[in-house]
C-alpha cells in the first residue's frame, strides 16, 4: 500500500504502539503503526516517543500530578 492515500477514520493504542485506523480501497478497516505513515506531520521522526514540554507544559504537568495525588492521599 506504500504510497497509496488512505482515509484516516481515529486512532487506537494496542500494546502501547499508536495506530492509525484506515479505511482500505475494499472498504474494510484496517490499522498501521502511527509512527509508519506521515499522519502527525513532517519533523516528527526526531521526537517520535519522546514527550517535550515547556516551562508551562512542565508546571501543568506538576500541578495535575499534585491534584491527582492529593485526592487519593499520596505524598509526593
């Protein structure tokens, strides 16, 4: 199917990978590594799996892990 333009129906994780579900040129669904086709853009090959967040993002991150925390008694 290299090169073949298919229509991208959502996505799903299966042990961990991200895949893309397609619809096939014969109509039934299929599923392809995310990381395998060009669906998140040009330039993601060099961060793919890997998580990059700003000040911003990092204080956010903090905030929720200290929201989720606190509900459920846990010292952080």
């Amino acid at each position: 199917m290299c090169g073949k333009l298919l229509s991208a129906k959502s996505f799903k994780r299966w042990n961990g990978v991200l895949l893309l579900v397609v619809d096939l040129p014969d109509g039934s669904p299929g599923t392809i590594r995310a990381d395998a086709t060009d669906v998140m853009g040009p330039g993601t090959e060099a961060v793919r799996g890997k998580v990059v967040l700003d000040a911003a993002g990092l204080r956010e991150l903090y905030r929720l892990v200290h929201q989720l925390a606190t509900s459920h008694n846990v010292a952080i």
